[in-house]
C-alpha cells in the first residue's frame, strides 16, 4: 500500500524558510519521479519542484532561485526547502510521484506565509 507522509509546514513570516518531508513507502521509490504540489483554495493542484529518478531538477517559474527539492534513495525520502517565502507561496503542499498517473495523495502539509 503507497503511503506519502508529509510534514514540516507551519506559518512564516514573509521573507522566512521552512522545509518540507515527505516519507514514502509501497512503491519503487528509487526508479520514480518525484514531485511537490500545492494546492490553494478555489485553485488546482499544481506542481511546484520535481526530481526524476536520477536527480534532475525543475521548478515552476513562480518559486525558481528560492525552492530547491532533493531526494534520499537509502531512505525513501524527498525534501523541499524552500526560502524567501511570499504570500503567494501559501497553501497545502502534497508530494507524489512525478509524473503524476491518478496516484493516490497524502494529507499534505499547511504553509502559511503572513506577517
């Protein structure tokens, strides 16, 4: 059975850090894609950062230069940390694999980013 783990949100003050995990199990971790989804009120989910299997990098145009996502294959772990925090960054983060095929999600985490 998947299971996706997510933790590390909170509320910051604009301009702050945070980072965010995710723990993963049921699946092949080390051959899939990986990514982090935000989702915000009225608005889909949208990805954010991904990571393939092998460690390559994207992000959306919005939190490129500020977010930066990693993987840990010995531990079936994925990470995002995530810098100069805006408002707009707010919202409840999911991570899943990428690409994303209809797979089940998690309960997220809550960022909030106000002063």
């Amino acid at each position: 059975q998947v299971q996706l783990v997510e933790s590390g949100g909170g509320m910051v003050q604009p301009g702050g850090s945070l980072r965010l995990s995710c723990a993963t199990s049921g699946f092949f971790f080390r051959f899939s894609g990986m990514g982090w989804y935000r989702q915000t009120p009225g608005k889909e989910r949208e990805l954010v950062a991904s990571i393939s299997s092998t460690g390559d990098t994207n992000y959306s145009d919005s939190v490129r230069g500020r977010f930066a996502i990693s993987r840990d294959t010995a531990k079936n772990t994925i990470s995002l940390r995530m810098d100069s925090l805006k408002p707009d960054d707010a919202g409840v983060y999911f991570c899943n694999r990428w690409p994303n095929l209809g797979y089940s999600w998690g309960q997220g985490t809550q960022v909030t980013v106000s002063s």
